[in-house]
C-alpha cells in the first residue's frame, strides 16, 4: 500500500465540497474533535516492581458533581510505566500501590507513591512537554482519600489507561499490527489509542549479546511493512524490535513517546547501543526522537540511523488537506512543506557520534508516493554519511535484496548476501 498516496489522493482529485461531506472525512472530523480534548500522563516507577506482589496504577479526579471519581485502573509491568489517557479539561492525582496482601485495592500500610494536581499533555499540541511523573513506592506516607482507597466504580468519560507496551516480545504477524490497525492510526486514531497497544515491541526475548534494531513504519504503517526485511537480518548479530504508533497524532507527541520509550529501555536493560531503520513519515518520528534523546542528555546509545524513502521536505497534499479540511489528520500539520516540525529537524544536528545514512527511491521526480526532492531535502542530506538512490517506488523498496544489503552494509555487516547493485551517491 502506497501509504501517502492512499492518504492524500483524495484531496488532491476532489473537490472540496464534495469531500466535506464523505463518510471517511465525516468521522475522521469527530475523531480528530475526541482527540482534542484528550492527553497524556505517564508514569515511571525508579524501581521496576518486584513479581512477588501485584502493583498498581489509577489515576482520580472530580466529576461533573464534585465527587472523586478513580480512572484508568491498570497493572504495572516488570519494566516499570503506567500510561493514562486523560481529559485536558481536568487535573488528576496519579497513584501506584503494591498490592501486597492481593485485595485489588489500595490499604493502609502498602507501598505506595502519587502525586496531585497533574494536568494531561494534549495529544494534538506537540508543543506542551509530554508529562511524566517519576514515583518510588514507599510504606512511609500521606494517605489517599478514602474514595479512592475505596476504588469506586471507574468513570470511563473522565480517562482511561493508555495500552502501552515496553518489551513485550510479539510478532510483528500478530493480528494487533495488521494493516487495519495501522489505518485505524491514521484515520481514527481516537479508536486506536482505545483498541489497541502502542510501543516498542522486541520480537524475541532480550539478548545484551546482540545489538538492538528498531524499525519505524510510516503513515497509516504497521511493523508487518517490514516482514521482508526483518526475515533477511542477521538473527545472531541483531536483535529486532519495532515501534507502533498511531499515525495521526502530531508527531512530536509520538517522536517523544518513541524517546521515552528508548530512554526507560536503556535504563533498564543497558544496552551499549542500538540501531533505527524507519520508512516514510517513520524517519521524521525517528529523528526527532534522536534530538529528544540528546536533549535529556547522557550518553547516545543510537550509533546508527537509516532513512528510507523520509519526506524530509514535506508533501504537497498534506498542506492541502491542512487548508480544506476543518479537522484534517493532526500529523499532517507536521508533514506539510516548511511546517514548524520540520523546520525544526532542519535546523537541529542529529547527535553526535550518531552515524546517518539515507536510502531514497526514484522512479521519475519521485517514487510513486514522495518526490525525491523531499527525500533529499538539503539540509537533511547534508547530515548523511552517504546517500544512495535506488530506482524502486515507495513501498517496493522495502521489498529488494539490494535494498536490504545496502542496509547491512550501513549497520556494518561484513558480508551482505547480494552485491548491491544500486547507485551511491555519496560514501
């Protein structure tokens, strides 16, 4: 599926008005509207809980009659975060307990850590700081109101948890990333953020003895976009995991969660290094993660990132789609030429010690689906170690043996298994 192409087409051969009223625009307008008024708070815990006792997370907040009202009741995994997906209209007390004599709510005595007052980052301004509160559970406290000590009846109008997922080993075959869902992330992401689990995913159990690649899919993509590549990768040297995320939301609200994702696993795990290979609208994500990574400072562990067919100088068709529609696809606010968000990666140098090459396709100006003068727009190139074309359009291109050797040959494989025979324009 040519992903920008099935997206923007419509605008481009419509006419406005009859657009307006499709049934696709209609409910993606309600959509985007939901989404709105929705955002973010996550949760860290400094200490992974142990497995001998179950920990929890809830959130609280008022109702429209002054009552405490507990939201978004979840189970804390072995690494460690608790998301929620709250109203922006509401402040809320965030709360993790371990439950440790297993009555499924919080009792006097039981380690507990929360904080009040917490007000959700929106999911459509990229521009507020993601909120993340960082907890260490403790026996030694104020108590909690007894309301929510209680664990009343949750009130889903006032916030859900977030389905989040860090490590969780899957296949990338797995019904939750078939290519409805990564629709489902483009045209109602409302719907997806409900239905299914964002996150980094490993795809087999964690190795420290072998070097971590993330792959990032693009626009209205799933991690299925790169089965192919995935079953030609070196299982002894590497270890793959992918990202999923719905692509609608702004893509600084995805790019950070992306960051902190990566973050909390390097903490975590301690990985010496690891590498990204993202498609489409999945490069953009990833490089601003990285300028997320180097501004939380530390040590960058992302020694290498590749490119493949990234609309680094926008499309033409999401500008249009900004200026037409009254709700268009939030993302596409970041993908339209000169956006704030991309004037933001021109502008900012990738990490140091973070080696960059860039893949493009080209069949013609472009490669069925981006032009290649977005794919080489000057200032990201300027940024890469080398630059290689090959004449494949947007979605065959992660489909070639070359196209996977070259990939090899840029993460450092000795050997790959097919002499590329595409064109380097830079090495």
């Amino acid at each position: 599926m040519k992903f920008f192409e099935r997206a923007f087409a419509p605008l481009i051969v419509t006419a406005t008005v009859p657009l307006l009223c499709s049934c696709s625009i209609i409910g993606l307008k309600r959509q985007v509207t939901k989404l709105e008024q929705r955002g973010t708070i996550g949760v860290v815990l400094y200490t992974p809980p142990g497995r001998s006792f179950p920990t929890y997370a809830f959130a609280w907040t008022h109702d429209q009659s002054g009552a405490l009202a507990s939201v978004g009741f979840q189970t804390v995994g072995d690494i460690g975060i608790a998301p929620f997906n709250l109203l922006t209209s509401h402040k809320y007390g965030i709360a993790v307990f371990t439950d440790v004599n297993r009555s499924g709510k919080y009792e006097r005595g039981e380690p507990l850590a929360y904080q009040e007052n917490v007000r959700p980052s929106p999911f459509t301004d990229p521009n507020t700081p993601l909120q993340v509160v960082s907890l260490a559970l403790a026996r030694s406290h104020r108590e909690l109101p007894e309301a929510v000590t209680n664990r009343p009846a949750e009130n889903r109008a006032l916030g859900t948890a977030l389905r989040a997922s860090l490590g969780e080993v899957a296949s990338p075959e797995d019904e939750r990333f078939n290519k409805q869902k990564g629709s489902a992330g483009m045209w109602r992401p409302c719907d997806f953020l409900s239905e299914s689990t964002l996150g980094i995913y490993f795809t087999e159990s964690y190795d420290p003895d072998r070097i971590p690649v993330l792959f990032v899919h693009g626009i209205g993509g799933t991690p299925q976009d790169f089965r192919y590549m995935m079953e030609n990768f070196d299982r002894t040297r590497y270890q793959l995991w992918f990202f999923h995320y719905p692509s609608a939301v702004r893509l600084g609200r995805v790019s950070g969660a992306m960051a902190k994702g990566l973050q909390i696993l390097h903490t975590r795990l301690g990985f010496k290094e690891c590498y990204i290979v993202a498609h489409s609208m999945g490069g953009l994500v990833s490089a601003n993660s990285l300028q997320e990574l180097n501004k939380a400072g530390g040590t960058n562990f992302v020694t290498r990132f590749i490119t493949i067919s990234t609309p680094f100088g926008g499309h033409e068709a999401a500008a249009l789609g900004v200026r037409h529609l009254s709700k268009p696809v939030p993302s596409w606010i970041d993908v339209a030429p000169r956006s704030a968000f991309l004037q933001g990666l021109e502008q900012t140098p990738l990490p140091l010690g973070t080696r960059y090459d860039l893949i493009y396709g080209d069949t013609g100006k472009h490669d069925g689906v981006v032009s290649v003068a977005s794919q080489l727009e000057p200032h990201n190139r300027a940024k890469a170690a080398t630059v290689t074309r090959f004449a494949l359009g947007h979605e065959q291109i992660l489909n070639e043996a070359t196209v996977v050797n070259r990939i090899l040959g840029c993460l450092g494989a000795e050997k790959p298994k097919v002499p590329p025979t595409s064109i380097a324009l830079r090495d």
